[in-house]
C-alpha cells in the first residue's frame, strides 16, 4: 500500500495568507516538512520568512489558509501548545531565563513532556528528589552533547553568545520533539561553532525533523534537503539546493541577478 505524503509530513502549511491592516504579508504560501526532513526557509530581506515562522509557532494567526500537524491531527496551534504537540523551537534571540543556571534553563526544556514538571521544582514547590535528578543527568548529557558541559553552572548573562545559541537549542532538544523549528541559528556563531552546529542538525534527521528560517547560505546550503524561497510574501521556488541554486526566479530575487 503507497502511503500518501501527507501522512508523511510533520508540518504542512496549507495557502497561508496574513494581513497586517492593507499590508498583505503572506500570500497563499504552501510547503510542508516531511518526517526526518531538513527544511531551510529563505528569501531577501522583507521576503515574509519571520512572519511565516511566526505563523507556524503561533505568534501570529494566518488571515486565512491553515498550519496543520498531520501526526496530531491539529491545526494553528497556540504557542504554548507547540511543546505538548512535539514541537520545539528556538528564536532569534536565545531567550534563557537569566536568574537560573545554565543546567535548570536546560532541564525547563522537559517541563511539557509527561511527568515533566521541572518548572515547579525550580519554583521551591513539590517535586520528586528523584527525579529531578535524572532530569538533571539528562540536561548534563545533552550539554556534553553540545560540547559546552563546563557551562552547566554559570548563568545565562556570563557565557558567551554563541554558547547562549547552544543552550537554547539544548533547552529544545530536551523535549524529545518529532518537529524542531529553528530561527537564525547560524546567528552569532563563529566559524568552528558554525560547524560544530551544522553537523548537530544533520545528525537529528535520524529522529525528527527540522524547518530552519536562515540568512547565512553558506551555512543552510549543504545542511538542507529541500529549500523553500519566499519573495514577497509568496513561494517562489522550491527544491534542492542545487536546484534551487540555478533557479532564475531565486538569482534574480534573492541573489540580485539580472535573468
């Protein structure tokens, strides 16, 4: 039996138009993310990628046209119900909680998981000893992961950006989620952190999958499986990289080539 691609995708942006009063900031955008696919979302300055990520993370409700997450069967999620859904993000800026640790701004990221309840144990209030713990070994391991363990203890105003990006991300990835939603997460890094980061991404395709709004081609380019290219608040193109890299429209639109 084939099975469709829709029962595939993690994600499935359906004609999403936005409307700022007579601003029409989106207009009809259709993609979706397949299961254990790396999705980069580009396009010039003022294309419509920061309202499109904010659509999908619910920060902005879509004029008309829908956000749908196949596997769970809903659709225009509120932000706080990404998490319980299985999906994580991360934003522009790191958003860390700067009076906690590194180590609790980690273990935060499981608070939405079954039996999470990390938030009330950094509040002071009922908590099992034990297992805040394991949370605690488990938000060690994945800064190990991330090769900044020798921050576990400082806080969030006295570790470098670029550190700050990677706790962020593994904030996010203690959720375990199916769908990880990325904003400019090249931002800020140098060029061993660049690569140190690409190669993390790549590596979570084995168990989810991940749709990244990215400026820095050099660093989305040979991350990517599929790119989608807005222009004006419209899709433009969509493909491979290599495809994408040949195609007039995206030259003239995003690169400034004359066709």
């Amino acid at each position: 039996m084939t099975v469709s691609p829709e029962l595939l995708a993690t994600l499935d942006v359906d004609q999403v138009s936005v409307r700022f009063g007579g601003l029409l900031a989106l207009h009809n955008i259709s993609f979706q993310v397949a299961a254990n696919e790396i999705v980069g979302l580009i396009g010039p300055n003022g294309a419509g990628k920061t309202t499109a990520f904010n659509v999908i993370c619910g920060f902005t409700p879509p004029t008309s046209g829908s956000v749908h997450f196949p596997a769970l069967e809903k659709s225009n999620l509120r932000p706080d119900q990404l998490a319980r859904a299985g999906v994580a993000r991360t934003l522009q800026g790191v958003g860390l909680f700067d009076h906690v640790r590194v180590i609790e701004n980690v273990m935060a990221g499981a608070q939405s998981r079954p039996g999470g309840g990390v938030t009330r144990g950094l509040l002071g209030l009922a908590s099992s000893a034990r297992h805040e713990r394991g949370l605690r070994h488990e938000a060690m391991a994945m800064l190990e992961r991330l090769g900044i363990a020798r921050y576990a203890n400082a806080f969030p105003g006295a570790i470098p950006y670029g550190i700050a990006k990677k706790v962020s991300m593994a904030r996010a990835l203690m959720m375990a989620p199916k769908l990880l939603l990325l904003d400019e997460p090249a931002s800020g890094l140098d060029e061993q952190e660049l690569e140190e980061f690409s190669k993390l991404i790549g590596e979570l395709r084995s168990t989810m999958s991940v749709l990244l709004v990215e400026h820095n081609m050099d660093f989305v380019m040979p991350l990517v499986d599929r790119l989608v290219v807005l222009n004006f608040g419209q899709v433009i193109a969509s493909g491979s990289p290599a495809s994408i890299s040949h195609d007039e429209a995206v030259l003239a639109a995003y690169l400034g080539v004359d066709q």
